[in-house]
C-alpha cells in the first residue's frame, strides 16, 4: 500500500462511521484535513474490493504470492465430484479405444503430434490412399446427406442448437432411416452382420 494511504487506512473505522452519519466523500477527506479529495474515494473503493473477495471464498494474498481459492466446504460433495470424473473418463477411453478415425492426406493428418495425439487418447488413426477418393465415400456421403436432409433445412443460431440437431439426426440416421439399397437401418445391417 502506498505511503499516502497509510495514514487514512488507521482512520477507516471513524471515516465509515461518518458516512454512516450521512456525510459525503468530500466532508470527510476536508474533516480529517486530506489534500487530495480522492483519497477517501480510492480507500473505500478498495475496501470494497476486499470484501467482495472474501465473500466469494478467495483468500486475500500477500503480495508476490499466487491467489488460493478457498477451501470447499462440502468434502463430499468435492469427492462425490471426482468420482464422477473419473468414471466419465474411464467410459471416455471405453468408447475411444474402438474409435476409428478416418483422415485425408493433409499435412496436419500426416505429422508425427498428430499421430501421438491420436494414440494418446487411444484413437486408432486412419488415411485415405492418395488418388483414391473411395476410401472416403462413405464418410462423404454420410456428410452429404446429413447437410441435405437436417442443415439446409433449418436456421441454425446457437452452436447448442447445432449440436442438439445433429445428434438427433445421427440418432436418426443409425436407428429409424431405412436405406433404399439394403431395406434396413444401418443398425439393424450391422448387428445383422
């Protein structure tokens, strides 16, 4: 805190029982004999700061140290949390060790971070041959008809929107959309298989 406010930082209790009597900024900073009419305007300001620090749980720091949150209150709650976790991401890696991810040939797809990131999460990697553009098809044509038949059809205006939309439709296309080449979902083809 600077030298200026060493002084008015004693005197914060009898300037907060004066404005509590009704007397303004400048009554005060005049009252205690203050040059500089801000002074009170800053100290106050300040105060406040603090007070709304401490009721949203964050511990005043020293300075030069890092900010600390305050500790939960409700362990179990904070425990019943991680647990959770740890569970969604156990069935995170579940669902990610049988997922196939198909690429091009681009540059990204090709480099050695993306390879390493891709088996980190223990995605198996897929590409294209070059010139071939049938190895891709069935990923192209599911795109295809996921644009024509659910995006140009609708205003999308939120990114939620968007992803509420999609997943229906995926849901659609794998359990109700019959094919007109096999007569079947592509669900019941499979589990038929």
């Amino acid at each position: 805190m600077s030298r200026r406010y060493t002084h008015v930082q004693e005197l914060l209790p009898e300037i907060k029982a004066m404005l509590s009597e009704g007397r303004s900024q400048r009554e005060i900073a005049e009252h205690l004999g203050l040059r500089d009419k801000n002074v009170v305007k800053d100290l106050l300001k300040r105060e406040r700061r603090k007070e709304r620090k401490i009721k949203a749980g964050l511990n005043l720091r020293p300075k030069g140290r890092p900010r600390k949150r305050a500790e939960p209150v409700d362990v179990v709650a904070e425990q019943a949390y991680e647990i959770k976790r740890l569970k969604m991401e156990d069935e995170k890696k579940r669902v990610a060790a049988e997922l196939q991810l198909h690429s091009g040939q681009g540059f990204q797809y090709t480099s050695q971070g993306y390879f390493n990131l891709t088996k980190e999460y223990g995605i198996t990697p897929s590409m294209s041959r070059r010139g071939n553009c049938y190895d891709n098809a069935m990923a192209e044509n599911f795109f295809s008809i996921l644009k024509t038949e659910c995006i140009y059809r609708q205003k999308i205006r939120t990114f939620k929107q968007a992803k509420e939309l999609i997943d229906d439709f995926i849901y659609f296309y794998n359990h109700e959309r019959i094919h007109l080449k096999t007569g079947e979902t592509p669900l019941a083809q499979r589990l038929s298989a």
